[in-house]
C-alpha cells in the first residue's frame, strides 16, 4: 500500500507492506504487523500516490500541481505535467489515471492562455508530449480507461446549464466516451445502419449520458454494457445506472447529504473487480 503523510515535515510518500507470508496474513485488515518505509522524501509536498498496475511506478502530484512519476528501483523521477498547467483548489482534487498497461496517464491539464481544462494523454516514458485527446473548448474532467484500455470515459459541461443556476453554482455535466480503436467504436454501434455512418465518420467520442446532470463521479464497466454515475440532488446525491446500448435508465438509490461550505470531503464511486458492485464514499461514509 502507499499513501502520503507528514510524518518528517513536508509531505512524502511511503509504502506499507505485511511482514508475514500471505498464507499467514493475506489482508491488510487484520495483519499484526506492517513495516512502513518511505519511498519519497525531497523537501517538497507530495500527494496521491498511485502504483502504475505493474507496482513498478508510483505517480503522484509535486506542489499541489506537478504530475510526476517516481521509478521505485531506481529512485528517479520524471516530470508528466508541470505545475503552470494544473491548478489546486483543495486537497486531492488533482486528477489522473494509469493506463492498463502502464505506459500512458491520461489527466486533465490547463490550455495555454485559457483557464479550462481539456483531457491530455501523457506518455510515461516521456518520449512524446502530452497529446489533447478531447479539444473541445469546454472544461473537460475525470478521465478514466475503460474497457482493458480501449476507450475512456470523461465529463463535460458542454451541453449542461453553466454557472450559478440555483444549484450552488455547479454546472451540469454529462459523461462522454471516447475510443482509441475503430473496432472499439464500431462494438459500440453495432447495427448495420450505423456501422455504415461510422465508416465515414472518423469522430469515435459519443456522449453517453442521456441528459445533463450535476455528476460529480463516474464509472463504467469492463464490458462497456454498464455505466455508473452519482450526480447531486436536492438531498444529496443520487446513483444512476445506464446501459448505453439500449438506453435504459435506473435509479439505483440516494444517499441524504448536508453541504458543506468548507472540509467537505470529496466523493467516491468505484466498481468492484467483477463489475457487480459499486462502492460509493460520500461524506467520509
């Protein structure tokens, strides 16, 4: 496991790990004894590690800003996004996800001259700059790799009521999803129809949502036949279930929520490793 904490000053990174043999202690929640180490300590604030799926690599926020990566073998690190192209507003509101394979981070990042955000593709061995994959003009957020790295899902507020609509002052947003393989987009449309426009249309980002909602999390399962999304309500928050091929739309719940100006903690959804569960954190809960 690795985690931030101040344990020497400054935030650094630090990994730990079970003592005993995995026969003996297989899970963290009920080892009895866990050696911790740290991984990286440098002066500077460092913030949410993430291992790359290898457990080779941890990349990680510099300064509140900076994306890096840190080799856990040799120890050095490699700039992805500098600080002038992302921006903290409150603890772990820096967003980035790895690829399957390793090789590619995919993180909002600021345009030039222009405060808003497009989804960039970053290659983690730094031979390539990072490549704008949405280059939609509006704010784009949440990247996240779907279907074994063949497509991502993301936000957008590029349909949604802007501004402060009576709702806090949160746009809505709707989540997109775009390919990295005309195979992918064509399994997405598969009547005869439509495979037909897609021959002639090289555009493989389709909006999946079927109206603009306050969501703040989305997940979409392996398969590609399942999305999962928690928006805001007048309680607190509602989770919804779409499955985009047939357009079907369900309320799966509510969980009651009282705003907070400030200390909010931020909100979770995740799907479990065989996509039958979603685990939502709202509230610290």
């Amino acid at each position: 496991m690795v985690f931030a904490a101040e344990y020497n000053g400054p935030w650094g990174l630090y990994e730990a790990s079970i003592v005993q043999s995995k026969e003996k202690e297989p899970y963290f929640f009920n080892c009895t004894l866990v050696d911790v180490h740290p991984i990286l300590e440098n002066g500077k604030e460092n913030f949410l590690p993430k291992y790359s799926p290898d457990g080779k690599k941890v990349a990680y926020v510099e300064n509140r800003a900076a994306l890096r990566v840190l080799n856990l073998e040799s120890k050095q690190t490699r700039l992805m996004l500098s600080g002038d192209r992302n921006f903290s507003y409150s603890d772990d509101d820096v967003w980035f996800d790895w690829s399957p394979d390793g090789k590619w981070i995919l993180a909002p990042y600021l345009q030039t001259g222009r405060w808003s955000h497009e989804i960039g593709l970053a290659d983690v061995c730094g031979e390539q700059e990072i490549y704008n994959l949405t280059k939609s003009g509006y704010e784009s957020s949440q990247p996240l790799w779907a279907q074994d790295g063949q497509s991502m899902i993301w936000l957008s507020d590029r349909y949604g009521l802007h501004g402060d609509d009576g709702n806090q002052g949160d746009p809505q947003l709707d989540v997109y999803q775009t390919f990295f393989s005309q195979k992918a987009l064509n399994r997405f449309r598969l009547s005869p129809a439509e495979y037909e426009i897609v021959k002639a249309n090289e555009d493989r980002t389709v909006r999946l949502t079927l109206a603009s909602s306050r969501i703040v999390r989305a997940a979409l399962s392996k398969d590609g036949e399942q999305l999962i999304y928690l928006a805001k309500s007048d309680k607190g928050f509602e989770i919804w279930l779409l499955k985009p091929r047939t357009k079907e739309l369900k309320r799966l719940g509510e969980i009651e929520s009282t705003p907070k100006r400030f200390g909010a903690f931020p909100q979770q959804l995740v799907l479990d490793q065989d996509d039958k569960n979603a685990i939502v954190l709202v509230d610290g809960r």
